[in-house]
C-alpha cells in the first residue's frame, strides 16, 4: 500500500498524522486526487472481506465480483462520503455498512451493467478471490462475522508483509523467516536451541531477536490500524475488535 501519512504543524506548534482514512474524511464530497489515491489504496487491500461478505448473501462468484467492483467505483464517482459520521469514522465500519446500503439499493442496476466496462477503482483478483472463499469454514458465520475476521486476517497479512519487507531491507529475511513464527504461534516453531543453531546465533541472541520482532511487529500493527481510523484513540479499541474477531 502506498504512504499518504503526512506530518504537519498547527498554528500552535503541535503535530498531527493526516492517516490515509483520515485524509479520505478530510475531502469527503470534493474532487481531491490524493484522497482518491488514498481510497484507491485502502480498497485494494480491503476489498476481498467485502467480497466474501457478498458471496455469503449468497450471491454466485461472478455476480459477487460485479458487484463488489461497481460498489467501489460508487466509493469514487458518488458521494457516498458525504454523509459520514466523523464521530464513527472507522474505514472498516464505514465500508460494511456502505456495501449493505449498495446491496439493498443499487444491487439490480448494477448487474445489468456491462462487465469489464469503465473505469476500475481496484483490481479485484476473481480467481484468487473465490479460491479463498472456497477455503472458507462451512459453517453458520453471519456475513458479518465472515467480514470482520477476513478484514482482521487481511490486516494481520499486511502487517508481516510489512515487517518481512523491512527485515529483507536489512539483510535478515533469513531471521525473519525462522523466527515469524514466534509472532504468529506456530506450534511447529522449533525451540529456541534449534532456531539458534539454524541462524547461527547464541540462544539468548535469538531471544533477544524475537522480543525486538514482537516490539516491532506491536509498532507496525498499530501504525496498519492508524491508517483505517480517523481519531487516533480508536487504535486501540480496533486492536481489541481485531482480536475478538479471530477469536483470541
């Protein structure tokens, strides 16, 4: 995903981050292309949890991908910004209740439009998307709790793609390769002995290296929620809805 993050100085010297949401918000109902861009990047990393939410209303692969693509280009040609609540500016409740508006009002336009035509606001990868789905528990999950754990699934992926990149940058993808499973709570993770071994390390030394990756790991999701929220104060709350979502 690309960085919108902006610091900037108040007229009393103070700072604030303009997150990628927040920078949406900001513009809502105006023509502003960094906004746009900034939508752009958050759609093409959330729009899978949508479409496995249409999919579960029981809609057929290519129906859920016409109208999973026509509902992001509404995000971009209509003013579905314009009314948000900034006191309830969460990226991931505004785009759920957004898609149940579209889909109890606009979905029968919408199919009959022509496939493949026009702009396109995201670039939906179909295939993997109904691999995915097919992959998804056979169970009485609501479309809803489907939504929120894919978008907590979704979150958690950005965040270890995230922190591999900046591991690779360092020269230690080989680090990061044995020792990711510490953040995730891979059963199979073998004892710290055996990872010190493989990376040729003292055992306290990976010790040390997994507490810095956890702290790291901590910092990244923070930063990954910072980005999908407009006041700073729901980072937390949206950790603890995260966690509940996965069902830890």
């Amino acid at each position: 995903m690309a960085n919108y993050t902006h610091d900037s100085s108040s007229s009393g010297g103070g700072r604030f981050m303009t997150t990628h949401w927040s920078l949406v918000l900001a513009a809502a109902g105006k023509e502003d292309t960094q906004s746009r861009e900034a939508l752009a990047g958050l759609c093409q990393v959330y729009w899978y949890p949508l479409y496995a939410f249409v999919r579960r209303h029981g809609y057929g692969p290519q129906d859920a991908q016409d109208l999973t693509q026509e509902f992001f280009l509404g995000l971009q040609e209509k003013d579905y910004l314009g009314g948000i609540d900034r006191s309830k500016g969460k990226f991931r409740s505004f785009l759920l209740v957004a898609m149940k508006h579209f889909l109890s009002n606009e979905w029968a336009r919408a199919k009959t439009l022509k496939r493949g035509g026009g702009h396109k606001l995201v670039s939906l990868d179909t295939l993997s998307a109904e691999e995915r789905y097919r992959r998804e528990p056979e169970d009485n999950t609501t479309p809803e709790k489907l939504f929120e754990r894919r978008w907590a699934l979704t979150l958690l992926d950005q965040v270890l793609t995230r922190l591999s990149k900046e591991y690779e940058t360092k020269g230690k993808q080989e680090m990061f390769e044995q020792l990711q499973g510490c953040l995730t709570g891979d059963r199979d993770l073998l004892p710290y002995a055996e990872l010190a071994s493989k990376l040729d390390m003292t055992e306290g030394a990976v010790k040390v290296a997994v507490h810095r990756m956890r702290q790291r790991y901590r910092g990244v999701l923070r930063d990954e929620i910072s980005q999908t929220v407009a006041d700073p104060a729901e980072i937390d709350d949206e950790i603890r809805q995260l966690f509940t979502a996965l069902g830890k």
